[in-house]
C-alpha cells in the first residue's frame, strides 16, 4: 500500500493545474450591443491562465468591445439585427 504524504498531493494538484494551462478550450457568449441593441454571439478560445485582452467590433454598428481569450476571437454571430432603425457602422 502506498501512503501519500501532504507534499505529494500538494504537488499532484501543481501538476494538475500545470497540464490544465496547456489545454485551449472553446467557449461563446451572446450579449447585447448597447449602442445599437443587436444581439451578437462570439465564439472565442480561451486557455487558463493564458487569456488575453482582445477587441473586436459589433458588425451591426462597429461598437468596439473586448473580450478575454488565448487566441484572436474565431466567430462574431448577429442573432438578432440592430433595433435602433439606423443603417450606418458609426458609433453614437
């Protein structure tokens, strides 16, 4: 039988958490643009411990929002078009 002392488990977790930094893993996110009131999702990569600050842009108007994720943002969805009746990419 083989006994664990408490230095060994502490460093198991270490190692643990080690190999969880090194797995990138897909995540989404659906929000509201405040400028122009569409609905967007945005299909990112994230790592733990490896996320970063990255911008990106509603395609509806051109709001400019950011996001924490390992790698450049792969996926912006427009679920639901702008609901302010304006036609333009400029921020108010």
């Amino acid at each position: 039988m083989i006994l664990f002392s408490l230095y060994n488990i502490k460093k198991l977790n270490k190692l643990n958490m080690d190999i969880a930094s090194t797995i990138p893993y897909g995540d989404s996110t659906r929000h509201n643009c405040d400028n122009c009131g569409a609905e967007l999702e945005v299909h990112v990569v994230k790592q733990k411990s490896h996320n970063e600050k990255e911008e990106y842009n509603c395609p509806e108007c051109n709001k400019l929002f950011y996001a924490r994720v390992s790698q450049p943002i792969q996926k912006i969805i427009v679920i639901k078009k702008r609901t302010d009746g304006k036609t333009d990419l400029s921020v108010d």
